[in-house]
C-alpha cells in the first residue's frame, strides 16, 4: 500500500470542478537512484496518474488491491 489516495473508480470526481470523467494512465513502479551517497529520486510506487476532462486539474491514486 502507499501513501496515495485509494482508486476512485472507472467515473471519479473532479475535485476542483466537480464533473464526473478523468483521463487516467498508468504508471509503473520506479526505483530509487542514488548519487553514492543519498538518494536524489525516491521510489515511487506504481500508481495512476488522472486528469480531469473538462478543467484540466491532475491528481494521482493508488491502483486497486485485489
């Protein structure tokens, strides 16, 4: 699990205008890289990236756990 928010589903809900339709693309799992000393990019879990269809406004979500 991470700490993304939960799938909304095949019809989410724009939180800034509100309308109901997202463009939604999948993003694989991307390790960490690391300069030889720190990190400079954290990992980051595989996840969904959307975008609502009428405003634009993008968020990411969590995929679904089975």
């Amino acid at each position: 699990m991470s700490d993304l928010p939960p799938f909304s589903g095949d019809n989410p809900r724009c939180a800034k205008c509100g309308m109901r339709g997202a463009h939604t693309e999948w993003v694989p799992y991307r390790p960490p890289v690391y300069n030889g000393r720190a990190a400079e990019r954290k990992a980051q879990p595989e996840h969904l990236r959307r975008a609502c269809i009428r405003c634009g406004y993008r968020w990411q979500e969590d995929i679904v756990h089975s």
